[in-house]
C-alpha cells in the first residue's frame, strides 16, 4: 500500500509561499498520488484568503495550489476518531483548536501521516502518524 501524506493548514502555506524552502523539496520527492489535503484544510485556507482582494498574489497562488492536490472529503469515517480524540484531549486538560481534531481525526481514519509545522499541538494526540518537512529525517520516510 501506498504511503499517503495529508498535508495540514500550515504546510500547505508553507508550500504556497515557497518558505521553508524543505516543504517544496519534500513535496517534488513525492508522488502526487501520495500528497492530499482535508476539505477541512482548504475551509482554513478559504478563511485566510478572505481578507485579500480577489487579485493578490497570494490569493492566485492559494487557490492555483488547492487546484492541483488532491482534496478529501471528510465524511463519517473520521466523526469516531474526532469524537475519541477531542474527548481524551478535554479530559486530559491538552486541548488544541478544533480544526486540528478535525484535521487529525481525518488523516488517522484515512492512515496517513500529517505533515506538520505544528508538532506541539497534534503531538497530543495519540496514535497519530506526524511528520515535519522542516526537519530532515535520519532515515527515509
């Protein structure tokens, strides 16, 4: 089987403004196949491109991007594992933004690993497959 890499809000804006410059190297030595996002994911980057004109440059660049990956859906396949998580994390008193469940919830239901800048927060969730580009593994993922 095919390893998949769901890429969350945060590494698709470093992708996107080409910063760190490990994302996009990381990114060219996958298959497309292999790269996804969350719908979650691209209602947080709708949210961002609100507050600039329909014209700017960042705007073009988003949206050219969530044209070209391949998007998920998310559907009843990840509420058991958002409702699991979201209630270990409240009573574990380790609560991170609910678009961060929803997002992890989603890449464990579809057995992918999350690539992330944001380790800190969904490093609490258990069972969690994480990776960050910025960091260049010892060994091959």
């Amino acid at each position: 089987m095919t390893k998949l890499f769901m890429l969350d809000t945060d590494a698709v804006s470093y992708i996107a403004r080409g910063r760190p410059p490990e994302y996009r190297q990381r990114v060219r030595e996958i298959a497309d196949e292999q790269l996804c996002i969350s719908a979650i994911t691209v209602a947080e980057i709708l949210v961002g491109l609100e507050a600039l004109p329909s014209n700017d440059i960042r705007q073009l660049a988003a949206r050219n991007y969530l044209g070209q990956i391949n998007v998920i859906p998310w559907d009843e396949t990840a509420a058991p594992m958002f409702a699991s998580i979201q209630y270990y994390l409240k009573t574990t008193g380790q609560r991170i933004g609910e678009m961060d469940v929803l997002i992890a919830a989603h890449a464990m239901a579809l057995g992918a690993t999350l690539v992330t800048g944001n380790v800190r927060h969904h490093g609490r969730v258990p069972g969690l497959e994480i990776v960050d580009w910025r960091v260049r593994p010892s060994s091959g993922d």
